[in-house]
C-alpha cells in the first residue's frame, strides 16, 4: 500500500447498556422524488411486532408514532417542508428516535442529488465539486487523525482551500470526519479499499469488499453529506476485474438508491497528445472519475499545453487525482522535480488544461497534507513521506495550495 497502515486501536470504542429489545437501526431522507416529503423506517433488534416507536422533529414540528410490523419494522412517510443542506448553509435539524425506555439522538440534513447528462444537480441545481483528497492521517503528528478536533483541522484547511467537497481516500473514514464535514457544508466521496491489483476471481476477496460496502452504507446512510459511494481505486482493467467491480456496484444501489456511484478510473494513453478514457465500468456508475497525473508520472507540466480529452460517456466527470510531490520549504527554479515552483507550475498548468475538458464536474487533488508511506523513501526529500500533499506533515501551506484557492474561487463565481 501507499500509506502508512497503524496498527491497534485507532479509532473511539463505545459500550452502550440497551433493552433487550431495542431500536438497531433507521433511515430519515428526503424523499428522491418529492422535496415536501421525509420517508425512512425504524427497525428493532428482532422480529417483534405491535411496538410504538416515534420520530420527532421540533424545529419542523413533526411527532409522529407508529407501530412496528412482524419483521420489528415500522415505516413513516411525512409530508413538510424542510430548508435543504447545501455547502453554503449546512442546515441540519435536531431529531429523536423513542421507544420505551429509549431514545436516540442524531442531526440529519435533507438534500437530493442526482446528475443530468454531464452534470452534477444538488438540490437540483448544478454545482461543481470543488474538492480535496485526504488520507486519515494526523495532522502535525503521526498516527490516525481520530478525533474531532483532528477533522476539524483537516476540514478547515480544505474550506480555507475553497472547497465544498471532499474525497475521503482509500477507506470509510472516522465517523469524527463524516460528521465534521457534515456540519462544514462539504459534501463527501466516501470510498472503500479495493484498490489496484486484488485477487478478482476469489470469492472470498468479493465477500470482503461486499462486506466492507454494507459496513459503510450502513454507518453513514443517514449522512446527507455524502453524496458518492465509490467501489475501487486504480484497478486495472481486466474481464474478472469487470465482474467484480459491476457486482460491487450493483451491490451498493441495493443498500443505497439514493447517492451517485463512482471509483477512480485510469485514462487509456492514446498517440498524439490524445488521452481517451474507455473502461467497461462506465455503464455501472453514474460519474465518471480518474486519476491522472501529468506532469509527474508522466509527461512535463508544458505538455498540460497540448493535451486532448476524449471522454465518450454522457455523464459527469470528475478528476480523482492529479498532483506532484514537493518538500516544504524546498526552492528553485520551476523546471526542477521536488521543489515547491515545481508543484506550483504544475498546478497552474493542470488548471488550465481542466478548463479545457467537456463535461468536467469537480476534481480532488491529492492530497491535502503529506503523510506517511512505506515506499516513499528518497532520503531528504521524502523520508518515508509522501510529499504531494498542498500543505506539509506540520501545516505549512505550498505554493500550489495558493494556486488552487484561486482556481476554485474562479469556480465558485461561474457556478454561482
């Protein structure tokens, strides 16, 4: 892998003192087709029928019982007329889950999102997904950013960055940082680690990533914030990877109709300055994401100049990644690798060529802050880090971070 991987508990641990029959799980959204209504179900731990179960919701003065059925189901559909969640005015409203005995606390936003041939629609209107990649790392220290002043920092830079969007790389992050983003106005990619070369064709490989996708879905559903599931990263192209991947996505619209479906994709090299993106997967998602890095793994940040896209799909597209490494506080001129003019020029050149590409919907640089890789090694420049980060292991910002602010202010204004 291309990150650090910490060992032990990384993460808060929680015991909860429950009933014997108590509520396991529910679902509160906004209807898909109808703005005026909340629709979801409340579920007990087991099949018990006839309990009263409610949801409440003062600020929309909504109180509304109901009973559950044979499965320890009870659904609800109400009509109101709630201010949606966007990035600009991250409305969210306090509401309860009561049974006897218990209730549950949570703060869940309404919004739609959906796309329209190569565009992105949040609450129906296009938007543009100005974001950032970022790893789960520390800030300032190494170790798994775990807590909530963690996201804090982490968020706060990509909003000081310009963002209203960010792609939480290569795993379902702390639920610290789904919620902080949530409460920031940024809509998230959440993704899960299938990621470049697995064992397509063993069962238990696919049983491990379903698994992994229902763990995610389920945690995060009532996250208005999340607006992209994404199945994989980097894979390369293959008849097995195809049906691997197409069972994954199939899989997640079962769990979650009411998000987009994406992963990270890799453009086809083609002749003559010519970069055509063809990967079978196209049918499955309903945005289509790559990664590329011109300028770094290939080419020099003068041919951004000359280079054609050709994306034959009627969908959306995002760029993943882009980006190039850089030693904090490194200078020179901008011809030479590793040093912060590089980055920057390469940054200036790559925006400039993205203004180019039809139908581009958002990007995710990679990465926000540079952060610990065991194969990352080049002595006094990496030192098992990886350096493509915007801002360096102890928050001082690069130049390309100033390169980028201007570019998604640019943005921010045409898509106002």
């Amino acid at each position: 892998m291309d990150w650090w991987n910490y060992g032990g508990i990384t993460r808060d641990v929680t015991l909860a003192q429950v009933p014997n029959t108590y509520i396991e799980d529910y679902l509160v959204q906004l209807d898909k087709k109808d703005k005026t209504k909340i629709s979801g179900w409340i579920k007990l731990n087991s099949d018990t029928a006839n309990q009263s179960v409610s949801i409440t919701i003062p600020e929309l003065k909504i109180k509304k019982s109901i009973i559950t059925d044979a499965k320890g189901m009870a659904y609800f559909e109400i009509k109101t007329n709630p201010v949606l969640w966007t990035p600009e005015k991250p409305k969210l409203y306090d509401l309860t889950i009561d049974k006897a005995h218990e209730s549950i606390a949570d703060k869940i936003g309404f919004r739609t999102i959906e796309t329209k041939g190569k565009e992105i629609l949040l609450n129906g209107k296009k938007v543009f997904l100005r974001g950032i990649s970022i790893h789960e790392e520390a800030p300032f220290r190494s170790g798994r950013a775990w807590s909530r002043e963690d996201a804090v920092t982490l968020l706060s830079w990509a909003k000081e960055l310009g963002c209203n969007y960010v792609r939480l790389a290569h795993y379902p992050h702390n639920e610290n940082m789904v919620k902080e983003a949530e409460k920031m106005g940024l809509m998230i990619w959440s993704e899960v680690p299938v990621y470049w070369t697995i064992s397509w064709t063993n069962p238990d490989t696919y049983a491990n990533a379903e698994r992994q996708l229902h763990d995610m879905i389920y945690r995060d559903k009532n996250r208005c914030g999340i607006v992209i599931w994404s199945i994989a990263n980097e894979t390369p192209h293959g008849d097995d990877r195809d049906i691997f991947l197409s069972k994954l996505a199939k899989y997640a619209r079962t769990q979650d109709n009411s998000r987009l479906i994406s992963m990270a994709m890799e453009v086809t090299k083609s002749p003559n300055n010519v970069n055509t993106l063809h990967d079978n997967m196209n049918e499955y998602v309903d945005i289509v994401s790559f990664n590329q890095y011109l300028g770094w793994y290939r080419g020099t940040n003068e041919s951004c100049k000359d280079m054609q896209w050709v994306i034959p799909y009627n969908k959306p597209v995002i760029i993943s990644e882009f980006g190039g490494e850089a030693l904090q506080g490194l200078h020179g001129d901008k011809t030479q690798r590793w040093n912060e003019e590089y980055q920057e020029e390469l940054y200036v050149q790559n925006t400039q060529m993205f203004n180019r590409i039809e139908g581009l919907a958002g990007v995710s640089p990679w990465i926000l802050v540079d952060f610990r890789s065991p194969r990352r090694q080049l002595p006094n420049i990496q030192d098992f880090f990886n350096r493509k980060g915007l801002i360096s292991d102890q928050g001082i910002k690069k130049k390309a971070f100033y390169v980028m602010k201007d570019w998604y202010a640019q943005k921010e204004v045409e898509y106002k």
